[in-house]
C-alpha cells in the first residue's frame, strides 16, 4: 500500500506540473492583460510615457516571455509563495483564505443535506421498486436532475425575492449578509445567514439528491438479488435488518469512494450559482480573476482545485481498500 501511495504521489506531481503549465500559457496568452485593463480606464488625452509603461509591464510582471515567468512563479511556489493578487494587492493566501469560508459553508451544509436524505430515499425506493409511489418518486426525481441549477435559481429568485416581497416568506435576493449585519445581535447574524444561504443550498443540492439516491437504489437492486441475502430472509430476518444491515452495508464500497471524488468540489464552489445569488466563494473569485486578468490568482486557484482533485482521487483508492479487503494494491 505504500509503496502504492508513493507512486501515486510522485505521478500525480507530474500531474500538477503539466496542469500549472498549461494553465499559466492558457491565461497569459489570451486577450487582454491587467495592463491592458487598466490602461482602458486612463483618460485617452493623457498619454502614457514609454518608461511608465515599461515600470507597469514589470509591475505586473509582463517584462519576461511567459515560459520564463513560469519559471519565477515554480520558484515561488517552492518557498510557499502563491505571489500578490494584481486587483486585490493582497497575497494569494489571504484572499483565497477569505472565500473558503462562504464555500465551505454551503458545500458541507449540501453534502450532508444531500446524504441525509439520498440514503433513506435510495433505501425507500428499493423496498418500494415497482409500487406507484417508488415510481412518482423517481419521476420527480428525474425531473430534478434534469432541470439545470442555474434554471432552478432564476426560478427561484423571481419567486422568493419578487411574487413574495413584503411578506413573511421573502427571502434575500444576493450576498451572504444584510446591509445591518453588523448591528443585529449573534441570533440575529446567524438567521440572516441562514436566510441568504437558503436558495444557493437548494440550488446545490437537489440535482445531487436525485443522482446520489438513485445510485444507492442501482446499488441495492444489484446486492438484494445475492444468494446471501435469499438465505436471510428464508431464516426470518426482520425486512429492516435485511436491508439495512446485510444489504447496504454491502454498498457502501462504491458510496465511500465517491466520498473521496466528492473532495474537490468542496471547495471550488460553484461558479454559475455563485454569480447569480452573488455569494462571495470560491467560483466567484475564480470568475472574477479571469475577468480581471488577475493572473497570480488564477494560478493559486488552479494549482488548488488541481490539488484536491489529485487528492481525492488518491483519498478514493485508499477508502476503496479500506471498506473492501479483498482489494490489496501490493
């Protein structure tokens, strides 16, 4: 296994470097720049002198070809360096830092929403395959996998934040916070956070509900036609025990791995729903850097997401042979 681990870990810093490289050429090489940015914001009857111009090139780290200056950016990297963000004029780090709070708190809150609720659904629908009421549920279900999150939110929005306004059931149309956050008592910022992350969390959790319970149902239709299972029940094992204790315990390999696949998207956020509800995470960040040209930031980010999706694809091998011990990587 460890021997495993190491090569995993060895080839998957082959992985990130090829990533950062084509991602660094990618962001360099396509239209516009900070400099360019900026400089479409100076008055056009003011005009720039040469050597001003060259002191923003290097200012922004435009003076060397990019494969040069990716060079200078791996040589950060080794010392923990992440470099300035060009719009923020704070590290990498700390403005990174800033955003994975907001993420975390929606992305953990879907996850376990989304859990608590696909496994009892998956396990219901199995004991209830083929009944009138199994099949209204998976329609429903279907129907919300199909219908896109960003659907859902402008659907969502027009209800809660305009057929409602003025009434008990409003609820807030974009940010995390009121405007009075910092007067309201500690009960009183919790609710109001609560109030705003609402539509997001709805927004990123049924479509994974429906996906996640009908994989536990796939899953459970294929274990409950075992031989072992027949035997339990001919013996008189209460219908609960049978499904829950000897049919979805067996389940569980191909659900713990997706735990692990499940790592990344923790923190990358999501890019649409964040812009629409104007949550201030880790996709809006990713958004608005490209859109500013904020090079440094982009690569902090990518090397990040990067990362976890290495990490959780290891972390899913390693969980694979944990739950099953028939797997060995010997």
């Amino acid at each position: 296994m460890l021997n495993y681990i190491l090569r995993r870990i060895l080839i998957g810093a082959g992985t990130l470097l090829l990533i950062t490289f084509v991602v660094f050429a990618l962001v360099r090489n396509m239209p516009g720049s900070p400099l360019t940015l900026d400089l479409a914001e100076v008055d056009p009857g003011r005009r720039i002198r040469e050597e001003d111009f060259e002191r923003m090139k290097r200012a922004y780290g435009l003076d060397k070809p990019w494969p040069v200056a990716y060079v200078h950016w791996l040589g950060d990297l080794v010392q923990l360096d992440l470099g300035r963000s060009l719009y923020e004029k704070e590290p990498v780090t700390t403005v990174i830092g800033r955003r994975i709070g907001p993420t975390l708190l929606l992305s953990v809150a879907s996850l376990m929403l989304m859990y608590a609720l696909a496994v009892p659904l998956g396990l219901y629908s199995t004991v209830r395959s083929g009944k009138l009421d199994e099949r209204t549920t998976s329609t429903v279900l279907y129907m919300f996998y199909s219908l896109p999150s960003f659907v859902a939110a402008l659907l969502l929005l027009v209800f809660f934040s305009l057929k409602l306004q003025d009434t008990a059931f409003e609820l807030p149309l974009r940010g995390m916070t009121s405007g009075s956050f910092a007067e309201m008592s500690f009960l009183g910022k919790i609710v109001d956070v609560l109030r705003h992350m609402l539509l997001p969390l709805i927004c990123y959790t049924y479509g994974g509900l429906a996906y996640y319970s009908r994989f536990v149902k796939s899953n459970m239709e294929e274990v409950i036609r075992q031989d072992y299972i027949r035997t339990a029940r001919a013996k008189g094992v209460h219908p609960f025990n049978v499904i829950v204790h000897h049919a979805f315990r067996n389940t569980l390999i191909p659900f713990v791995t997706m735990v692990g696949l499940m790592l990344p998207a923790l923190l990358s956020g999501s890019v649409i729903l964040e812009q629409i509800f104007s949550w201030p995470g880790m996709g809006q960040l990713f958004f608005q850097s490209i859109s500013r040209r904020d090079y440094p930031t982009i690569m902090g980010l990518t090397l990040m997401f990067s990362f976890l999706v290495l990490l959780g694809q290891l972390l899913a091998d390693v969980l694979y042979a944990v739950v099953d011990p028939r797997v060995t990587y010997s």
